[in-house]
C-alpha cells in the first residue's frame, strides 16, 4: 500500500513542478522521500526525491540546503 503513497506523492510533485509550482512539488517530494526512508530506504526513488529537492532548493539559490 505505501508503495503507492510515495509513487503518488512522487508524482505529484512531478505534476506541481511542470506547472510552475515549485512549493508544492517540494512538499510532496519531501513526503514521498519521509515515507520511502521508513519503509524502503533503499529504494531507488528517494535518490530520486533527494535529486529533486536538492535541484529545488539549487535553482532557489538555497546553495547549503541543496548540499
């Protein structure tokens, strides 16, 4: 079932950053990524989510965060 919560919030976050909305595809990126280190911290999407926030936070010029 969680498997679907993080695909869903990941993509999401997908669907808020092609429309512009970068605030909001940060808050579900972050809450695929919170999910995704409870319950499979291996997965290949927290790279992915961790790549995405980083890029956010990286084109916010929030330069520390992004590291």
């Amino acid at each position: 079932m969680n498997e679907r919560i993080y695909s869903l919030n990941y993509t999401y976050g997908n669907l808020r950053y092609a429309r512009g909305e970068t605030g909001p595809a940060k808050s579900y990126y972050e809450l695929a990524q919170r999910i995704l280190e409870q319950d499979t911290p291996y997965h290949l999407l927290l790279s992915a989510c961790d790549y995405k926030i980083a890029y956010l936070e990286s084109s916010a010029n929030n330069r520390n965060a992004a590291l």
